[in-house]
C-alpha cells in the first residue's frame, strides 16, 4: 500500500505529463500547492478552467486570442501586407518581444513532421494560401525554426506562394550575438557565412 494519498499522486502524474517537467518537479509543485492552502489550488483551479473557456482561435491569423480578429489583426497601425509565418503561438511572443516586427503573423500549430505523422494538411497552410490570394500581401517572411521539420515546413510554404507573386523570406540562421566562434558548430558557422551583408560605415 502507498503512503502517497491518490490524489497527491494524480496531480504529480498529471504534472509529469507537461513538456519539461520531470517527476521531481512535478513532486515539488504538487507539495508546494499543499502547503499554499486550498486559496492556491483553488486559482489554479480557476486559471486552468478559464483557459478554454476565455480563449479562441484568430479566424486571421490563428494566434490564441481573447477576441477574433485578435488585438494584433485588429491593430491598424501595423503594416497588413507583411505577415511573418511561425509554427507556435509562442512564436509570436518571441518576436513581439524585439519590438522590431509591425507586421501580422500567420500561426501554423506545428511544423510538417513525416515522421510524427504530420503533414500540411495537419496545419494551417491552405489559411496562408487563401490569405495570400486575396491580394494585399506584398511580403511573407517564413520564421519557422532551424531544423530539419522546421526547413521542410520552410521549402513547403515557398512553393505553395511560388506563383504568387509575393516576396517570400526566410529568418537568417547564424551566429549569435556574444557567441565565440571557436565555439560555432559546423553547420551554424556555414550559415554565417552564407547570410552575410554588407556592412556599412
């Protein structure tokens, strides 16, 4: 017989189940939640059960969002003919935080994975074709991640907008800034190298 009450246990397997958390982790946030008192469960009870509830999809650009069209779709002063492609919602965080980026995003839910099972019709590429068609895109910058699904997804998207017409870019993949290069794999410094520019003075 365990000395560990069920629902003790339920919760920490429940926990292990996220990305990027162990069991040790999951352990230590279920025993933090029981010495907060209920007062803790209990907002995380609420926080949890308003994620679904408060939460919906841009019919834009797919980000999550309170509202459809979401805050950013719906934001004028940002250039509507630029849209910067990710896989994940996160993504758009990311990129927002630089504050370098006034464009508008067009979110994937994932990356083409034949090994996972997962294919273009599993994302949300035939959206980004029909946004593209309707004519007032002049820019789509691709800003999947730099890996093998990542440059698959990549490749795909640039022949689906092969015929039309708009510029299509891909984030450059290099060193990065404070890195030594002694400390550069090979394939990193070769991009480097690839995606140099002109430097002015």
């Amino acid at each position: 017989m365990s000395a560990t009450p069920k629902a003790v246990t339920r919760l920490i397997d429940a926990f292990s189940r996220l990305p990027g958390i162990g069991p040790k982790t999951a352990s230590r946030l279920t025993y933090y939640l029981l010495r907060g008192g209920k007062e803790e469960a209990q907002a995380l009870q609420s926080a949890l059960g308003e994620l679904y509830s408060g939460i919906t999809l841009c019919s834009n650009c797919y980000n999550i969002s309170e509202s459809d069209p979401c805050a950013l779709c719906s934001d004028l002063s940002r250039d509507q003919d630029l849209i910067c492609v990710v896989e994940e919602p996160l993504d758009v965080l990311a990129i927002e935080h630089t504050g370098c980026f006034r464009g508008l995003y067009h979110v994937l839910h994932g990356h083409i994975s034949p090994m996972d099972r997962i294919g273009p019709d599993q994302l949300k590429l035939r959206e980004l074709a029909e946004r593209v068609q309707r004519g007032t895109v002049h820019e789509v910058i691709v800003a999947t991640n730099p890996t093998l699904e990542g440059d698959a997804t990549a490749l795909y998207v640039l022949r689906q907008l092969a015929d039309s017409g708009v510029s299509v870019s891909r984030l450059a993949l290099g060193l990065p800034r404070g890195g030594d290069l002694e400390y550069a794999d090979r394939v990193t410094l070769s991009e480097a190298l690839l995606g140099r520019r002109e430097m002015q003075p």
